[in-house]
C-alpha cells in the first residue's frame, strides 16, 4: 500500500514537473482569424428621422466585393430591425446575380475593390404588417455570398454585420 502511494505520488510530481517546463495551451500564441473579403462599406438611412406614413425608409447598401467572384454567384443582403424591446422585428432580403457586375470590374483595377449598392426599403411596419410605435430602432445588416449547390444556394462567404440605429416618429 505504501509502495502504490510511493509509485503514484513520484509519477504526479513527474508529470508536474513536465508541465511546467513546456508552455500551456492558454498561453499559446493565438492565430488570429482574417477578415472577410466580403465587406459592408457603408449603410446610409434616408430619411433622418424617419415620419411614418409619409416616405418609406431607404437603405442604401454598399458591398465591396471580393476579387474573385464565381460567374454563377449571388449577392444576398439581409438587414433586420428591431425594436429596443426586441418585441417587434422586421427583416428586410435582397438577393441578386453579381455575375454582370463582376465582368464590368475586370477593366485590370484589382487594388480597387468591386463595390455594389442595394437599395432596401422598409414601410414601418413590424413582422405582423402592424405599424410600429416611435422610438429608437436598430438595425443589423448582413451580406453574403452564394454560390450554386446540388440543392440550392451555399454560402461561399460571409461579411461582417453592420450595426446601427435610426429614429421613428409619428407626426
């Protein structure tokens, strides 16, 4: 019996010992992920402040898109609003062929980024087609890019979300 506790306690101290000669995994250097090539350059919200029933909201969206584009791919951007209670939601799409875009940008300008404007608009109203109350809304957008599958679109590549806020009042 103390020959097993002998054994053991000399084969923990050999091990702690090991331990800290060599580094731990949390003290690793940490590889650092690289950004996206898809990237959302601006969102403008016109008009400031928005009056419901008057004009819709315009979203005007520009995407840089990466140097290499497929032919066959789609630009899909999705914004969605929410209200401070996160209780009313509305999420706005727009999917497009960035084919004809793509094959325009080839003039030998690869430092300059092919950049395409979406244009959202949103009529006031929440995810039940019911007019929302006055307040401070957020918005969220989010671009991505798809490619043909066997059973539909994948995603090939995904921007980072674009946060902001924008006003709602009634007159």
């Amino acid at each position: 019996m103390m020959r097993t506790v002998a054994v053991a306690l000399a084969i923990s101290v050999g091990l702690l010992a090991t331990s800290l000669d060599a580094p731990s995994h949390a003290a690793s250097a940490k590889v650092k992920g690289k950004f996206p090539d898809l990237k959302i350059l601006s969102v403008e919200a016109t008009p400031m402040p928005f009056f419901l029933n008057e004009h819709p909201l315009t979203l005007t969206i520009t995407v840089a898109l990466p140097k290499s584009v497929p032919g066959d791919a789609l630009l899909d951007v999705s914004t969605l609003i929410t209200s401070p209670s996160k209780t009313s939601f509305r999420l706005l799409t727009n999917r497009q062929n960035v084919a004809g875009n793509a094959a325009a940008g080839a003039d030998g300008a690869k430092s300059i980024p092919l950049q395409v404007q979406v244009m959202q608009m949103w009529d006031g109203t929440d995810h039940t087609r019911r007019m929302v109350a006055d307040g401070l809304y957020d918005y969220q957008v989010q671009a991505k890019l798809l490619v043909p599958g066997k059973n539909g679109p994948l995603m090939r590549e995904a921007s980072l979300k674009k946060r902001g806020k924008f006003e709602v009042r009634t007159r």
